[in-house]
C-alpha cells in the first residue's frame, strides 16, 4: 500500500470531513463538555491516522491506527448519548454520524491489516 504522504489515505479524508461534520452539527451544542468530547475524538481520529503515518515505523503506524479506530469507537458512543439526550436532531444526523463512523472504523481495520 504504497502512498507519498497521509493526505493521499482515504481514510485520513473522510476522518477530516467527518470531524468538520460534527463540529457544524454542534456548533450551537450548550452542553460544552460532551461537545468538547465528541469534537475532541473526531479530531483525533483524523490526527492519529496523520502522526502514524508521520512516525516513519510500521509498527507505529499501526499503533496509531488503533488509537484512531479507538477514536471512532468513542465517537459512535458519544453519539448514541448526544442523540439519546435530544442534543444530535434530526434522527437523520445520528444516522450519518453512525454510518460513516462505522465505515471509517472498517477501512481502518483493513488499513491495519495491509500494513502488517
């Protein structure tokens, strides 16, 4: 899986717009703290892929990679919450959130996989 730099990864660029995505869907969130937390693991899903991929070691690469899944994983919990609690509107949002969550979560196991 040969690639020039983390910007070419598919994945690292949906973690990116999903991470722009969670900050628009709560940007008038009142609740600070699961606002902090959920744009905190969006962001870092998209900030682990690029720092392992930066570290120049396999081995690395994937240890950052499951921190990133991780993330993913945090975040699809925060989101059964935000939305369980009314603070993720429409049921529509949640959905998304979700689906693409679930999708990242895939192609970072498959990522892990090719790169051991």
């Amino acid at each position: 899986m040969p690639y020039q730099s983390f910007e070419e990864l598919e994945v690292w660029q949906r973690a990116c717009r999903l991470a722009v995505r969670v900050y628009e869907i709560l940007k008038d969130c009142r609740d600070y703290r699961l606002k902090d937390q959920m744009t905190g693991s969006a962001v870092s899903i998209a900030s682990n892929i690029a720092e392992g991929a930066e570290r120049n070691s396999k081995k690395e690469f994937v240890q950052f990679l499951h921190i990133s899944k991780g993330s993913a994983g945090e975040l699809r919990t925060q989101a059964y919450i935000a939305a369980d609690i009314g603070l993720i509107s429409p049921p529509e949002q949640q959905a998304e959130l979700l689906h693409e969550l679930k999708a990242l979560s895939s192609m970072l196991h498959s990522l892990i996989k090719s790169v051991k």
